[in-house]
C-alpha cells in the first residue's frame, strides 16, 4: 500500500505536531532530537523534559530544523536537515562526520541530513527514500549548494534504532556521492545541488 506524504518544515506553528510525533520517550530513548546539537557531557546530564525544552526553544526561535512528513493529516516522521552549522556536534573534530573543510562548518550553503524518525508502524516499508528525497528537495529550496550526511552501512534489521542516522543504501540511491571514509561503516557523504 502506498502512503501519501507532505512535507512541511518544523515551525513554531507546528510544534504540537512535532510533540505528538516525538511521543512521550522524546523518539529515541528522550533524546528530542538533541544528540548533534548539545555535546555528550551536557545533553547526559540533562532530564528529558531538559532535552524537549532545549528542542521547543530551538524550534520556536527558527529557521526550521528540520522537516516533518504528513500522511492524511498526521505527523508521521521527521528528518532533521539544515545548515552544517545548526548541528555542531556533527562538525566535532573528533567525529567521523566532521566536514571535508573546516569552512563547511559555518558556510549556511552546506547543510546536512543528520537525523530520521519514523513512526514504528511505518518502518521497514521503504518509506527512508521518500524522506530523504523531501529533505533533499527542502535543501535544494532553500538554497544549499551541498547536503552531507554519515549514514550506516550495514545493520542487523531494518528497524534497528541506529538507522536513525541513515542507512548508506538510501543515500546511494539518492545520488549521494562518498567524499571520506574515516571509519568503516560510516562513510561521510555528499550531493551536490
């Protein structure tokens, strides 16, 4: 069965849909979406109700961090994309996602796909390519030269928590290019628009 999706971006209008979505574990064990954007030591030590303020606030305050995807007026998923900036831990040195050039840090035309949800209902239907495709496209309108992203390579099951972060074949599918490998299974990877 095929399902019909929209996108729209995260607004402050819309947070009572991201609420919904997000549920009452915040997505993935409380983490609201906070993982790239709070370093380790402070997001541990935050409660959950700390972590889905810190995301209300960033929300609230805009551009939009990401975009939400709608099936017959339903939140239904959610893919965090925007500037390279927006999500700093992304750009840490010590990561395997940091950018090719430290520039592309702070260059507002250099954004990155960091993070998906799903409704559990809907994984594994190959719906990860339809959200990819609307993040990609939302990027493109909104004038980013390139999208980043470090997905996974392999995983045990479709639905393993992990694919937060994106499956390689998605990306591969979507015309993303490998630009480094700096640790394996986790290529770092790029679109150009």
């Amino acid at each position: 069965m095929d399902i019909d999706l929209r996108f729209e971006p995260v607004t402050a209008e819309r947070w009572e849909d991201f609420e919904m979505l997000f549920g009452p574990q915040g997505a993935f064990y409380h983490c609201w979406c906070v993982a790239l954007r709070l370093p380790h030591a402070v997001r541990t030590k935050m409660l959950p109700q700390e972590r889905k303020d810190h995301i209300h606030s960033r929300i609230a305050a805009g551009p939009p961090p990401g975009i939400l995807a709608y099936s017959e007026g339903e939140p239904v998923a959610w893919v965090q994309v925007g500037p390279r900036h927006d999500v700093p831990q992304f750009n840490s040195p010590r990561t395997v996602s940091r950018p090719l050039e430290e520039a592309d840090a702070a260059d507002p035309s250099v954004w990155a796909v960091s993070c998906f949800f799903l409704k559990p209902k809907l994984r594994g239907r190959g719906l990860s390519h339809r959200l990819l495709s609307g993040a990609v496209e939302y990027a493109r309108h909104m004038g980013a030269r390139f999208v980043d992203a470090c997905p996974i390579d392999h995983v045990k099951q479709s639905k393993s928590v992990t694919l937060c972060i994106g499956s390689t074949a998605i990306f591969d599918a979507a015309g993303f290019d490998v630009v480094e490998r700096r640790k394996d299974g986790r290529p770092l990877m790029r679109l150009e628009l």
